[in-house]
C-alpha cells in the first residue's frame, strides 16, 4: 500500500529524517562485518603459520585516489547545498570515476598477488593471502554498491533532480562514499601493520 502524502514538502521532509539514518544503520553493520573479519584475522595470525609478505605499490596508489574521490564528492555535496548544480554534477561525475579507477587499481593489486602466488585457495594458498585477499575483495564489493550509487545520483543530477533544498540524494551517497574511504584506510593500515 503506497503511503499518501498531503504534499511534495511533507514527501521531501519525511525523506531528509528517514534517509541518513538509514544510510547509518548500514554504515553500523558493515563495521561491524569488517570488525568481525579484522578480528578473525588477528585470532588466525596468533596461530603461526602465517606468510608474511610486502603490500603491493599499487594499494597504496589506489589510496591516493580513493582519497581524491572523497574530496571530489565532497565538493559534489558542498556545490549541491549551495544550489551549483552543474558544478555538483562534475564533481559526481569524477568521483564516478576515480571510484571505477580504485577499483580497476585493486584488480591489479589481485594480480600482482597472484603472480607472487598468493592466492585466495588453492594447493599453493596460505591463509595469510587468504584473509588479505578476503579483506580487500570484500571492500570491493562496498565499493561496488558506492559506484553504483554513484552513477545512480549523478543520473538523477543530470536529470535536475537535485535542488538547494533537495539534494538528500547526493547527501546520503557521499555518507556513505566517505565511509568506504575511512574503511579502505582502516584495512590498508590494518594490512601493513597488522603483520
């Protein structure tokens, strides 16, 4: 049953207070799904037998525009709150694509790991390799659901979808484009100094 509203302005203000706090109770249990992981790892480590192996350059350059795709989504929110949409609609376009760029970035990662013989399974497999590559794929695939949201919002922003007072839309995709950032710094150091 499709809920009536008296007007768009009551349509739009029950969006603003229901979409953020959506958006961070999923932020809440995907930290929780990493801390989990993060945890078994630290666990599985103290049982020995771990291969202990130098994070591929390519990680830490994905980083660097991982980062970049969170200033530009920022700017993306900033020129959408101040009613720039044209400019807000580039910085969502950039941020598109320096996220397809980290995740491009992270494939080759996996197979500069896998010419190092660590894989995922396998014969050859160590459990080290195991949780890395566990780790990182699991972030793509946030980021994956990020682009995805990406592309959706900047659709609706082509569109003029957005306005000064309602761009909730790009507010709660750049929440959650942030989160994925702060994540991959977390596993990245994780990674490199949980050894």
């Amino acid at each position: 049953m499709a809920t009536i509203y008296a007007s768009p302005e009551e349509a739009l203000d029950v969006k603003r207070r229901t979409a953020k706090p959506m958006m961070w109770i999923g932020i809440v249990a995907i930290v929780m799904f990493f801390g989990g992981l993060t945890s078994a790892y630290v666990v599985r480590q103290a049982q020995g037998d771990w291969l202990y192996f130098d994070v591929p350059d390519i990680f830490f350059i994905s980083t660097a525009v991982l980062l970049a795709s969170s200033l530009t989504m920022f700017l993306a929110q900033w020129f959408a709150r101040k009613g720039n949409l044209k400019i807000a609609t580039a910085a969502l376009s950039v941020t598109t694509i320096l996220g397809i760029t980290f995740t491009a970035m992270q494939y080759e990662g996996w197979l500069t790991l896998f010419d190092l013989g660590i894989t995922f399974t396998g014969p050859e497999s160590n459990i080290s390799g195991s949780f890395f590559i566990g780790l990182v794929f699991a972030h793509a695939a946030h980021v994956a659901t990020g682009i995805a949201s990406l592309i959706f919002t900047t659709i609706k922003a082509l569109l003029n979808k957005y306005s000064a007072e309602n761009h909730i839309g790009i507010e709660v995709c750049g929440i959650y484009w942030h989160f994925l950032d702060i994540l991959w710094i977390y596993l990245i150091l994780f990674l490199v100094f949980i050894r």
